[in-house]
C-alpha cells in the first residue's frame, strides 16, 4: 500500500484497485489521525464535488457534516456511512482522533454491485446498513471486522470479482472514459434509448444528471494532471492546462473550479500547501 504523509503525524494511505476490481472501484483510502493532536481548523475535512460513490468505515472515532456549498449542515454520519455522488464541495470535522477506511466506487459500478437507486443518496450521507442490499450488508460488516487495511481491500475485491458479471458490457465505463466529450446524443447511441430515458437513467444509474458527471469528470482528471506535473516539478499554467483539459479558455476553468471546490485553481493550489483540512486535495 502506498503511503503519502500529510503532516509528520497525521497521515493518508491510498491504495489504487488492482485486476478487475480497477474497472470498478477507483482506489481505497485510510485517514488516521490518531496522537496527532489535530485541533481548531485542522479538524476540518474538505472535500470537492465528486463523481463518484463511497463507503467509508469509522474504525474509531465519528465525524460530522458541517457544509455543503454555502447551506449549513449539523449532522452526525454513522459509523459506517454511503456518500452518494456530491454535486457541491462539503466541509466535515472530526469529532477526536479519526482512524477510517474507505473504498471508493465508480457511481456506476455501486449501482450494480449494490442494487441502489442513486437519486436516493445524491448529495447525502447515509448509514450503509440502511441502503445496501443483503450481500452488502455482509461485506459492511466482514470489512468492518478485519484485521488490516490489506484484508479490507481482499475483500472487497472479492465481492466485485463474485457481483460484476453485469458489469462486462456496461456502457457506463465507456461513457466515463469519454468524459469531457461526454454529450447527450453519443449517450442515447451507446445506451440505446432516447433523451428522455437517458436523463432518468443516469441520474439512477450514474448518480448525477449527464452534464453534471461529464463536469466532475473532467474535474477529476483536471485534479490529476495537476498533481502529474507538480510531482515532475512543473508550475501550472492555468491557461495552457485549461486548453489541455478541454476548458473553453482559463475563466471556464476558475468558473468550474469553483463550483467544485469553492475556491479557484491557484488558491486551491496554495491552500492544499499548508492547510491539514484540504489533506484530500493532495492525493
């Protein structure tokens, strides 16, 4: 498992799937903050827009959902929650050291594997034993239940490899990979129905409506080449990244930035520098 530390004492550990499980399952991630002593901001976890779903287990501590885009939350997330697709940015805070694991989905994929209906938990947090169908419900607690990160991974690539035999042919997979091209005409080709059903099946299927994926997409693989080039020692330049990317020029760029994030691109560059709460942002 690669490690990435965040600070001396709070670290990040990403794990990317591996085989047939990458098609699926994104990558894992584990958070652990424990004697770190976090306090004040620090506390505080920011995360964009995401296309995508997740699980995420809290092995010992709890967290709780503070923001969404500019609405106010207060609500205490159980201790094994879904996050459905986030068509806005959100701040959460620990509540006390935090040691969790979490396996992050392509939107399509948890769909499948786990027989929910997405437009139920779009931009939600909800307790996983709620929402998952019964083989769910027994992964939830095995990978609760095992003793190393490792296993945790095992498992759930296990239960993708006995569950996808749906997931061979999905167009959905295509579709993602296109990404920026993403448009309504070339979804109702490769779905095989009209516009009509399309808007209702990729909000059930894929979590958010077309064009809010196909902006978190390219959002995602924005994020990426970022990280690309400032690991190869190079500064962004916003306007020669935004033609890259397939932005129609650098105000496209920030516009969409900030609609994800909150904040533009070069202040979220030097936030992510120095702020522990944007530790998400660095992976």
């Amino acid at each position: 498992m690669h490690r990435t530390d965040i600070t001396p004492k709070a670290q990040t550990h990403i794990c990317p799937a591996s085989g047939q499980a990458a098609e699926h399952v994104l990558m894992y991630l584990v958070r652990d903050t424990r004697g770190c002593h976090l306090d004040g901001l620090d506390q505080l976890n920011r995360y964009p827009a995401t296309p995508f779903c997740c699980i995420t287990w809290m092995l010992e501590g709890e967290v709780s959902l503070l923001q969404q885009g500019k609405t106010k939350r207060e609500q205490r997330l159980p201790q094994i929650f879904v996050a459905g697709c986030q068509s806005q940015y959100g701040v959460s805070m620990n509540l006390g050291d935090r040691h969790s694991f979490m396996a992050v989905f392509y939107s399509d994929a948890f769909h499948a594997l786990f027989e929910l209906d997405l437009t139920t938990v779009q931009d939600r947090f909800v307790d996983a034993m709620g929402v998952l169908n019964p083989s769910g419900l027994g992964l939830l607690q095995a990978v609760a239940q095992a003793d190393s990160h490792a296993d945790r991974c095992l498992l759930i690539e296990s239960y993708v490899a006995q569950n996808s035999s749906d997931l061979f042919n999905s167009p959905w997979s295509r579709l993602r990979k296109m990404g920026q091209n993403l448009s309504l005409r070339l979804s109702c080709s490769l779905l095989g129905v009209g516009a009509r059903q399309v808007q209702r099946r990729v909000r059930k299927e894929a979590g958010l409506p077309l064009l809010g994926l196909s902006r978190l997409w390219r959002a995602k693989r924005s994020h990426s080449q970022v990280l690309l080039d400032l690991e190869q020692g190079h500064i962004p330049n916003w306007t020669e990244h935004a033609s890259a990317m397939g932005y129609a020029d650098q105000s496209h760029l920030i516009r969409d930035c900030k609609e994800v994030s909150g904040r533009s691109p070069q202040q979220l560059l030097n936030d992510a520098k120095k702020n522990e709460s944007d530790w998400i942002y660095r992976l």
